[in-house]
C-alpha cells in the first residue's frame, strides 16, 4: 500500500475484455496479432478479407472438412476389419 496517497502502489491487471476492446487494445498485442493472422492466413489458404469472423468461419469449415474425412478413414478401416474377420 502507497502511504503517501493512500493507494495500492500495484497496478491491476487488465481483463481480457480490457484488452481486446479494439478501443484500447495495446499496440503489441495488436501488432502480434495482425502478424499471427497472416501466419494463420499462409499456412491454410485463407484468401478472404481480413475480417475475423470470415476466417473463423472459414476455419471452422475446414476443420469439419478435415475431420469429416477422418471419419470416413475410419468407416473404411472398421469395414476392412469386419470383412477380415467374417
């Protein structure tokens, strides 16, 4: 406790809502996250604009794709074995 003002001398620790509010966001965090949208952007083909809720969706899209084909792996796989088996 500061004394002399009759404050804690500790700064609080923003929340998440503080520092994602596009408002006050802090330059570094910021620029951190322009630089890993662009990596995100390279690594999986994302070509839309740069709008978060666009390459969210188009994320989610391509994981259900991804996923959906596992599935499909493993149909094949299960129906080897049972015909293996028989």
């Amino acid at each position: 406790m500061n004394i002399a003002c009759g404050k804690s001398a500790i700064t609080p620790i923003p929340s998440l809502a503080d520092l994602y509010d596009p408002r006050t966001m802090p330059p570094d965090l910021a620029k951190a996250h322009a630089k890993l949208d662009k990596a995100v952007d390279a690594a999986y083909g994302y070509k839309g604009t740069n709008n978060d809720s666009e390459r969210v969706a188009f994320l989610v899209d391509l994981y259900q794709k991804m996923t959906s084909l596992l599935t499909v792996e493993k149909e094949k796989t299960v129906n080897r074995l049972v015909k293996t088996i028989k």
